[in-house]
C-alpha cells in the first residue's frame, strides 16, 4: 500500500486537482442518476453547483492539497453541516456506496479505494451519529 495519508499523497494519488474533479463530478452524476441514491439526492439541494464545489474543495484539503474550504465557506464541522438531516445507517451506506462507485470508475488502485472508503467512513459514521443525537434531543 502506498504511503496514503501523508502530506499529499493521497491527493497526487486522485490525480490532483483534475482527478479529484472528475471524482466529485462523477460521484453526484451516479447519485442523480441512479435510482439506488434517490433518498441521499434528495437530501441535496436541486442544483448542486456550490454542493459540488465544497465536496471538492473539503476533499482537496483532506487528502493533503491546498486547504482552502475555511477561507471559501467558513469553519468546517462535518457533523455540523448535516445536523439538520435525517442520516441513519441506510443513509450512511448510500453514500458510502455512491462514493465507492465513484471511485471505482475513476479506475484507482484496490489498495487506494478500500483506504479512502475507510478514511471516509469515519466522518460518515459520525455524521450519523450527531444525526441521531439531534434527534433524540429534539424528543426530548
């Protein structure tokens, strides 16, 4: 396995810039387009111009490119972001799913899908969790 997770590693190994473009794009076409997702889409805003951009510059940052999502959209908590969403395991799953396919089409490495759906599934399943949280608060 390559050196993933250190410095840009993981970003050159996307393909920068370009690679993680195409990446993001790829990976909100299948979810519009595939009835598999149309839960998770339509958690989306229709247009999806200013969703694709903050995917694509939160990734950037996260896999070791420039960090720019703080000085374009303002502090960043992932968990905060979708609080106000309904995110169970299913939802979770969709998108960990949608994100897979993505990858897969991109034709990365086995070694550099199987670390970045890892990698990802940390903030996915703590998304969840703040998800149920405010919920059960909002029970209360």
């Amino acid at each position: 396995m390559a050196n993933y997770g250190e410095g840009a590693a993981t970003y050159n190994a996307v393909g920068g810039e370009k690679g993680l473009t195409a990446l993001v794009n790829d990976f909100y076409k299948i979810m519009h387009e595939s009835p598999d997702y149309k839960k998770i889409r339509d958690m989306h805003p229709k247009d999806l111009d200013v969703t694709t951009d903050k995917l694509l510059v939160f990734l950037t940052g996260w896999m070791g490119g420039k960090s720019e999502y703080s000085k374009k959209y303002g502090p960043m908590s992932i968990p905060g972001a979708h609080s106000h969403l309904a995110i169970d395991e299913l939802e979770r799953d969709m998108w960990l799913s949608c994100m897979t396919e993505a990858l897969i089409k991109q034709n990365y490495p086995e070694d550099l899908i199987e670390y970045l759906i890892i990698q990802l599934g940390r903030p996915a399943e703590r998304i969840r969790e703040v998800s149920v949280m405010m919920r059960e608060k909002k029970q209360k």
